[in-house]
C-alpha cells in the first residue's frame, strides 16, 4: 500500500508515459481516459460504502495498469483493493484521492 510520503513522491510531477510494445498510444490514452471516467463512480461507491464495487475496481486498476506501461496505477489499484477488502473508508478516500492525481499527471508520450 502505498504510504501518503510515497504519494507525494509519485505525484510530484508529470508522470511520462510510454506505450508498451504491441499498445498504440491512442490505446494508452483510451485506457487513462476510461480510468479518469471511473473516477465519479468510485466517489459514489465510497458514499454508498459500495465496498465490493471499489475491490473489484482496485484488482482490475492493479492488473491493467503495468499492462498499459503505468506501474504507479498497478500500486493505486493494489492499495484501493486492499483498503476495499479491509473496508477502511478512509484509505479507500485517500487511494481515490491519489489516483485522480495520478490520472491528471500522466502525460502519454508519442512514439
């Protein structure tokens, strides 16, 4: 789980992002858009202590995030399952939290 020091650490500046080999950059893209898209979901989820909803979304953030060459969205949705798992609300918020900023720092580099 990623500690709120480490967060910082991460978020700090722009995150460059280069597309794995057989990934365009379009889907690079697609993928960090339909993330950021999922972000107001998981903000009811949490209201609605939707904890089943918020575990599913961490595992899947966790194993597509490497997929698509962003190791630091592997570790938010690794934390968001754990915290869904251990239903702490308040690390579910903070993960949340990091993974809207992490969204809006990854600058997705042409090839």
């Amino acid at each position: 789980m990623l500690a709120r020091e480490d967060i910082s650490a991460v978020l700090a500046e722009r995150i460059p992002v280069q597309a794995p080999a057989g990934i365009s950059v379009a889907m690079v893209t697609e993928y960090v858009h339909r993330c950021l898209t999922a972000v107001p979901v998981l903000h009811v989820a949490l209201d609605q202590s939707d904890y089943e909803h918020m575990r599913i979304f961490g595992h899947r953030l966790k194993g597509s995030g490497g997929a698509y060459g962003i190791p630091a969205l592997t570790e938010i949705g690794c934390a968001i399952e754990a915290a869904a798992i251990g239903s702490n609300r308040a690390e579910l918020q903070r993960q949340v939290a990091a993974l809207e900023e992490c969204l809006s720092r990854i600058e997705v580099l042409s090839r």
